[in-house]
DNA sequence: CCAAAAGTGTTATGTTTACACCCATGT
DNA sequence: ACATGGGTGTAAACATAACACTTTTGG
C-alpha cells in the first residue's frame, strides 16, 4: 500500500557529514570536490541520497565511504535542513551528522568514481560550497564544540585512549581557548579511567593513557 | 527534473507534535484518537503527513490544527525517528516536535472531520499509542525536561508573562521535583526581568509579574 | 647538563545548597 | 486575628579559576 496523494511523494533525504579532524592544532574538515551536475567541480561536504530501504545514519556512512574510502562505525546527527529550495532537483531534506577522527589513521581516496578529489581543510580555509553547505558546516561545527564538552564523541578520535596532554590540545584547538593544564586534568579525571599503559606524546617523559569511562555516557565538562 | 532512481522515491515525512499542558501540578500531553486506518479507533499524538511544498515545522502546526483546532506560532524538533518499519503503509521518517501551553487558554476540538475526539492525558496514565508514539513520547518527556532548563521554551506557556510561585510550580510539577523557593528566585532572576505588573496568583498576596529576558536566548537554569 | 614536555597542590573566588522568619491581604 | 501564600538573607559546602615548581629523559 501507498500513499497516492503527489503532494506526499518526491520528496528525498538527503545525508550530509561533517567529518572533522585535529591536525598539528588546527582543526580541519573533509572536503570532496564533485564530478556531477549540478554544482560539478564545486567543493562538498560528502553527502548523498538516502534510499529508501535504509537507515539514516546507515546512509550517512554508506556515501561517506562511497566518496571518501572512509568507513567508520557511527556517525552523530545534529540537525535537519528543510528548506524548500536547497536541492535543484527535487524536494531534499537534509539531514547533517558529525563525526571526528584522527586523519593520521585514514587514508582518504583522492578519486573514486563519484569523487575527483577529497582533502582536509583548515576551518579557517573553507571555499564557497554546493548547495547549503557553507550554512551546514557551520551548525556543524558549533555542535562539534558543543559534543564535546557534553558527550563522550572524542572516543573516536582517540580509539585506543589518549594522553591527557593530546586530549588538551584537541580541546584546546577545537574550542579555540588555552585550558590550565592542571584544572583541566582535575576535571579530566573525573571522566576518565586510567587503562595501565603509558606512551610518549610530544615530551621525551611518558603520559599515561586514559580512555573515556563509558560508565558516565552524558559527561559535561567546562 | 526528478531524480529517476525508484530506491529514492516513496519516502514521506510523517511529523509527531508532543503537546504538553501543566494542570494543578499535574503534566499532561495531548492525545487524539484516529478515525482512519491504520491504527483506528487508537489513541495518537496528533500527527500526519508533510506536503512536499512545505516546511516540515509548517506541518507540524498545519496538522496540529487540523487535528485539535489548535493555532500555535511555533513548534521545536527534538529527534527524527527513521525505522523501517515504523509505519504499515510505507517508508515514513517521522519528525517529533514539542510544545508547551497553558491548555486553559486553548479550546481543543473534540471531533475535527479527522479525529472523533482528543483530550489531554496525565502521563502517568498514557494509553498504548498509535504506530510507535509511546516510544516518540518518551523521548518528548526528556527533552521537555531538558528544554525548560536550557532554553526560554516555557514563554509559549506564559505569553503574558508569570509570578515567580506560577512558574515554579510549573518546573515543579515537569520536572517531578521541589525546589526551594529562596534558591529557584536567586537563579530565575539572573534570567527574566520584572514587567512592572503585579497578580494575584494563589496567595491573597500581589506577585510580581516577570518574563522571560530574550537577550538571554539560551538560558541554563539548573 | 639542559631543553622540553609531564606531572602535581594550594588559595581565592564564585556558585550552589540548606535553612526560617516577616509581610500583605481576604476572610 | 488568623490563615495562606509572597517575599527576603546568610552561612556552609562545593566547584571553578588562578597560579609555579619539580620530575623525567633524549640529545
């Protein structure tokens, strides 16, 4: 059965990702440069039409990895975007998800058959983009600043535990403040669980490595 | 120009108000009972199907009145619900949005030609729900809880604007707590500003008259 | 032995909580 | 005059912010 009413079809959702990285203190996020009409040559960020068989977040990170080789595990939707002409084809709701990793553990496909190129770039370097995406990378990052003071999103970036200097400085970029290396530490520890091990970040001493104590999944911390 | 792929088509939006009333401290949402299949003769938050020339937050307040005889200026999204199969007839993403307000100032039409009668339930008594609305409505409840601490959504209550006593109780009764009247005054104040006007609310006593200050948008009370 | 980053503690300030009495008014 | 709810202040507990020296180790 079906919906027969035309004013209730041709409508499609729309995903776009915000995937972002902190790379030697600047925070940067994934570009692609489209091959089709409309916008063909334009930058991007990677997004796509959802079927109508799948998940939304499932066709999130299908057309992230279709355009970018990039294959994560989730992905956090932030907000919708519906206004009436923001595709030329047909009616397209957007739907916007946020994600972070460490770029030094992906590789990013150049060009695949949907992509020309793809590369990261500084926030402060952002070109024009198709569509509303200038408009969606900006919700985007306000909502990165926000998730990462009130949920436990760093834990992609950091798979395997981090050094509570190296969390710091992805804070610190991020957020685009100087945090007190030892309130930050005070307020760090209340959220995190030291795993044993201890590795060299920048300084020749060791640090130890923590990981995100998923017994508190709502954290806040400034 | 259409997009011709059919893996694309036959996705509607579905948009889900949680209407939410406080009642001599009791919190209530607003349910209408179906008068079509599916689901007829079930109760239902008031809900149906976006137009494809419409906004999605226009559909939400389109159907609301549709459905109750309820005119609202504005509705907030809260989450997006993508199952499957949450819908019999076809693929349909949901968009769940809340409101508050005052039902005292509100005439809620008992039968429309689309629902054969609505009524507000307390929400500790709510009934098995149409399609997947009671799960929709408890994640309605929590953000509600979540909105009247952090944003100035109770407004839409008090369009006149409020006495301390009134807007206490209405924390009290959303939030299933009590507060200390002397602490609730010292934070509330930081964050409304005083209307010149006085009313007698409860006491035999005149209570100043406050509202919300916009130039604090986002507001963070406890 | 020194440069560079990791690690640590205390005080001051601000915020939150707990708590009890007087005021205004309608009956 | 009294019952009912409106209005107010202070001290203790807690959280946040500001601030400087010691430790480790590769070169």
């Amino acid at each position: 059965m079906e919906l027969k009413n035309k004013l209730y079809k041709n409508i499609g959702i729309h995903v776009i990702t915000a995937l972002f990285t902190v790379e030697k203190g600047i925070t940067k996020v994934l570009l692609i440069r489209r091959t089709n009409e409309p916008y063909k040559g334009c930058w991007s960020l990677p997004s796509g039409a959802m079927y109508n068989n799948e998940l939304i977040k499932v066709a999130a990170l299908r057309e992230l990895k279709e355009k970018t080789g990039i294959e994560l595990d989730d992905l956090s939707p932030f907000r919708t975007f519906d206004a009436l002409d923001r595709s030329p084809l047909q009616r397209m709701i957007g739907v916007g998800y946020i994600g972070i990793i460490d770029n030094k553990r992906v590789e990013v496909l150049k060009s695949t058959n949907k992509t020309s190129n793809a590369d990261w770039f500084s926030l402060d370097n952002i070109p024009t983009l198709a569509y509303d995406h200038n408009e969606i990378l900006n919700y985007a990052i306000e909502k990165l600043k926000e998730k990462i003071i009130t949920t436990d999103i760093l834990k992609s970036f950091f798979p395997n535990g981090f050094t509570l200097p190296e969390l710091q400085d992805v804070y610190e970029s991020i957020l685009n403040i100087k945090i007190d290396r030892r309130n930050f530490r005070k307020k760090m520890l209340s959220v995190v669980i030291d795993t044993g091990k201890e590795i060299k970040y920048l300084g020749r001493k060791k640090a130890k490595v923590y990981k995100f104590d998923y017994r508190k999944k709502d954290i806040s911390i400034f």
